[in-house]
C-alpha cells in the first residue's frame, strides 16, 4: 500500500488554504525575541495573541513538521487541514497552557516512522498501524484504512536559548469514508465507518503510539495528549471536527481517560434534504443574504460556514462574491452589509464577513487612519 | 475611429479591480432608508461613511452610469480605473459638500453622445472632441487621442422621494501615451503627450463640453466641476492621477479658474534606474520587507504603493505575497508583521498590509470576539 503514501507538495495549493486562523488582541503586539550567544543556533520566540500560543522559532525562521501534509491514501479533503491543526491547539490548552508552553510545529516523528506507521500492518512493514489487507473486495468485509494522517505538536518550556520539549500533542485523523479500487484505475467505492469503530480504533492506535514514543529518551516523561479526529468525506465542504482526546500522564503509557469533543460545522444555505443545525441561525442568516442580494444586482454568492461548540454557536463566517465595478460601489455595499449584519446576525459570536471575488486573502493588517491603531484580522476565525 | 470604441464588459476583469476604498468610521453605520409612497419610484440612501458620500439608490439598487467604462481606443490600462473615480470623488468634495449633497453615479450623459465625443472629428461626427485625423503616420505630426474616457458623477440635493441634481463633476482621462498602428494589425508606435498638452487640451475640452451641457435643462444652472486626469502608459504599475479642476459656476458656460493638484504614486522597490519619491519612505520599506522576509523562508513578494499628495506621504498599502501551510504559521507571521510594521513604518498616516496569495479580496467586515465591534475594512485605502 506504501505506494498510494503521498508526501504533499509544500508548494501544494490544498495546504495553502490551510492558513487561516484569528488573533485576537491587537494590543498584545509584543515581538519578543530573544537571541543566544552562538550564531548557529539562535532561537526567537514570536507571541500570538491573548489565548494563543507564542511560537518558537529558530535561526529567525519558523519551524514546519517534517510529516505534516503526510497522508495514507490520496483521498484527502483539503477543507480537513485547518481544523486538524487549529483544533489540536485548542485540545492542547486544556493541557498545556499558553502561559508556560510556546508552541512548535512537531519535531519528533520523522517521514519515514510515519510512513511506516500509516501504511498497512504487513511482514515488510511490522509497525503498519492500519490494518493488514485481508484480500477481501467487499465494503463490509475488508479491512479499511483507518489511519489517513498523524499531525504533531511540540509544546516546549525554556528560556533565552534554552527550550526544552514539555509535552506533546499528537492529532490522529480517521477516515470516516474509505475509498478504494476493486481493480488497479477501476471504479471507486468506498467503506464507511461509523463513528464508534473511528473511536475505538483510533484509541487503540492512540495507546501504541504513545508505548513507541516512550521509547524515545525525550519522550519518557512527558504527557502526551492525543485527539481523535473524524475526517469528512471527498465532497464535503466543511472540515472535519475532533471528537475524543486523551493524555497519557508523564508517567505512563496509556491513555486511560478520554473526553468527548462536541464540535459540528455547518455551511448555509444548506443543500438538498440536509437539516439546519439550528434553525434560527439559518434564518438569520438568510435575512441577511435577502437583505444584501436586494441591494445590488450583481451578488453571485452568500455563503455562511456556521461552527458549533457544544451545540452552540461558536463562529459565523460568511462569504460574500460578486463583482464590483467602483469605488463609491463597494464603499456603499460594505457600509450597507455591515448595518444589515448588525440588524440581522447574532451579536454574541466572533463573525467575519468576507466580500470579495475569490477565496483568498489570508489576513489583514490595517491602520484605518492615521491616528487609530492597527487592526488585525487572520482569515478564518479562531 | 469609432471601431475602437470600446464598452468594456461590465463583468471585465479589469474593471472588476477598481473596487475598493475604505471606510473611515465603522461607528457611523446608520442605514438611512427612505421610500417613498409609490412602489415604482422608490430612492434609498446609504451613508459610505465619515468624510465619505451618503449613495443615493434607486428601487434599493445601486445606480450604475451608462458611460462607465466607455474608452476611445484599446490601450486602455486598468489601473488607472480606481483612481479616475476616487481622485474625482475627492476632488468633488471641495465643491460639493458631502453633508449637502448625496452621491449617484452619472445619469445624464449616455453611451451614444460619449461615443461621439470620445471619437475624432469628422464629417460624419461633428461632436468628436478628439481631433480630426490628418492622415500622417508620423508620431510627432499625427494628431493623438488625447481624451481617452469621461466618466461622470451627479450630486443631489433632496430628502425622501425628492431628489434633484444640484452638481455634476467630470472625470477627463488624458492619455499620456498614445498607441497606434501605421497598417491595420501592423507593429505599434506611440505618441508621447506631454503635461502641458494634456493640460491645454483638456481645458479646451472641458469648456466645450461644459457648454453642451447647458444646453441640457436639467444642467443649465448647477456648479460643473472638471477634472483633468493623465492616464498612465500601459506598462505602468500604478495608477494615472488628476493634475488639474476647475468649476464652471452656475450661471457660467465656462471654467474660468483651474486649480493644480499634486499627487503622485509610486511602487516600492523601484525598479530598473527609477528613484524613490522620498528615500526615506523607501528605506524604512526596505527595513519593513528585509525583517519579515527574515523570518520565513516561503515569502515570494513584498511591495508598497504608496500616494503622495502635495510632496507628503498620505497613504501606503503593502502587499505580502506567500504560501502558507498552517493555522499556527499564519497567526504566528501576522502577529509578526504587526509588530515589525510597527517598528519601522510611519506611525502618521493610514497603512494597509495585505497577507495573500493573490490581490482578491476586496472589503472585510468583521467582529474579532463575541463581545467587540465590526471592524471594517475596504482593500485599497482611503
């Protein structure tokens, strides 16, 4: 199976929509940085906001992931990448707190353990973490790959130029659809499963993770935190959401207690027979659409992608495309879409209207005149 | 010459980036709607903001001109687009007050008098404003297209359902530069035009069509104001601007008096042997763009355009062209762009920085937490 491993591109266009995310104190501007006495390894450290995590980095660069963009299948949804890597921060600050820890990209797992890791189990690949292949071609009866990616995140405790590795945390993505050829370029089909069969895999899978790190000299005695992630399907437009996370504590190998993760992502207007997940916010939402696309006669597109957090709404972000022809238009249509978003949208929740022709700004910084301050805006939400 | 008249798509990608702006006070979001009693006729208004023009709409639409767009040859240059219709909205302000008057594009002037006035003189065209053609090939004795485009904007005066036109302002695109061809489809040449021909054609043509316009009854008695504007050549990076307007009064045919104006733009770096305006703006750019390009290895451009008006530096937009692959990534280069921003840019003047992969996005609105305000922001400064 190891050749349908696929090491993304980093210059691939499905990572790029991965950047994305909100600070959310501009205030907190603070650039520390701090330099050791030898030039060869200098490290800086760079705070990311109120809640966030200040990043370290090194030689003045920050630092990727070695295994980040490694997948098993080539089945992947780019809408997944965001959420695997913004919600493992947030289960990680359950964990390890933005106060005492500064973040990096995972430094420990390598491309090749991780290759190994996500293939199948098999005489040549012992450490396959993903089922041995059964020869079956029937949905129900083969073994499906469980394990699509494993992303890594190092939470370091230190100072000046002396950073040493506090915790980590690791995100394990779980296919909820497997795709697969009964023959080489045939047809596709696929293999569900169910939620509870992602959860019970990925904590065992969880388990022998952490037993094979503990292995490793640095990795003994730190907690290692661990989410299940449930990854959507092909066509979704929506990423995928965690739903169980765990801690190994610092002096074991086993992750004996799991928390449920109650996260759900929803774009309106919603498509075919799919239910809102909260009917007043869809009609709000569609207020709001009706009000603007009366406005102006060229609106193509008002799209809202709405994130629950144990059943409440958590984030609103909506996108508005058209195409505009001048100034004083798109003047006159962005004060006209901030009252009608005043008028109709909830005012408790972080929301981000975007207007623009194509997805891809990634963040804003702007002083509106000369006398105010900055504002700071990280497409996305938090 | 009235094959090369040119209605360019409304849905063109060249106009398409000529939205943009910025809005200057987000407290001031009142949504004035007025309607008035019969359905058929029904005038909205929105107000665009502190200094800016409330917009008068019609059947809760934005009223778009008819000429918008309408140029007299091909070489038109899209970044002159913005400009043309921001300068004259600026330059308006001067005459007609934006507490007195409210904004809608031009109503009066139609595609088929501009087409004959953008077109030369001749026996069939007696209006044409641009000169006849006298048959030389030569680039220094042929006559130029020296007016490219007109564009037109009304200012009313009114309340409720009651609105009049109480002044009009004219855009006049002068071509610096113009193309032609010495045999259909053969090599192109260009006729340089200077400043000072720019300027005295203009005002001999702002005068002609000031007189026409008189004889419209609607526009016999309200202030005109002209604005002469040099477009760029077509290789230009940034936006042609306005050099000179005058206002023909309202019991006048003629603009007796024309005033200068004095703005200038340039993108940082320059380039080939080009000097900076002002070497101290470019170097505290360069100190902006060497930090960040420091920090992480997959930037692929960092530019400024900046404005200057009467010599003073009045507005700068950055433009940070990367490949990011992670939500920690992004938040981490933001919060360091902010602060190096801060550091090294002017602290006086209204400045954008744009993070993105391509130049799209053209407004946000958006609220940062539950609790705070929108913050609004039009892409392209004030």
């Amino acid at each position: 199976m190891k050749k349908y491993l696929q090491i993304m591109a980093l210059v691939g266009a499905a990572l790029t929509l991965s950047g994305c995310g909100k600070l959310k104190d501009s205030s907190l501007a603070n650039n520390a940085t701090t330099t050791s006495t030898t030039r060869k390894k200098s490290y800086q450290t760079t705070n990311t906001g109120k809640n966030g995590y200040t990043v370290l980095m090194k030689n003045g660069r920050y630092v990727i992931s070695e295994i980040a963009g490694l997948t098993a299948t080539d089945n992947d949804n780019s809408v997944d990448t965001r959420e695997l890597e913004r919600g493992l921060i947030k289960i990680s600050q359950n964990q390890f707190s933005p106060n005492q820890y500064v973040f990096q990209e995972g430094q420990y797992l390598d491309t090749s353990t991780v290759t190994d890791w996500l293939s199948r189990k098999s005489k040549s690949n012992p450490n396959g973490l993903n089922p041995v292949n059964n020869g079956k071609k029937d949905a129900n009866k083969r073994n499906p790959i469980y394990l699509e990616e494993i992303i890594e995140q190092d939470y370091l405790t230190g100072l000046g130029s002396k950073y040493q590795i506090g915790g980590m945390s690791l995100g394990l993505a779980m296919n909820s659809v497997d795709y697969y050829q009964k023959k080489r370029n045939g047809a596709e089909f696929q293999t569900d499963i169910s939620r509870a069969e992602q959860r019970a895999q990925g904590e065992k899978m969880a388990n022998e993770i952490v037993a094979r790190l503990r292995k490793k000299k640095a990795l003994k005695k730190i907690p290692i935190t661990i989410g299940l992630f449930s990854k959507t399907g092909k066509d979704s437009l929506v990423g995928g959401t965690y739903f169980a996370y765990g801690t190994a504590a610092s002096n074991s190998s086993k992750i004996t207690k799991w928390k449920s993760v109650s996260e759900k992502m929803q774009v309106l207007p919603t498509t075919g027979n799919e239910k809102a997940i909260n009917s007043d916010d869809a009609s709000h939402f569609n207020d709001f659409k009706t009000a603007i696309q009366n406005y102006f006669p060229n609106i193509s597109g008002v799209t809202a992608t709405l994130r629950y957090d144990n059943g409440k709404l958590a984030q609103e972000n909506i996108s508005i495309t058209t195409q505009f022809y001048g100034y004083e238009q798109i003047q006159s249509f962005t004060r006209l879409a901030l009252s009608t978003a005043k008028k109709y949208l909830p005012n408790n929740i972080p929301i981000e209207i975007k207007i623009g022709s194509v997805d891809d700004v990634q963040a804003l910084i702007a002083k509106e005149t000369g006398d105010s301050d900055y504002l700071v805006h990280v497409y996305g939400g938090e």
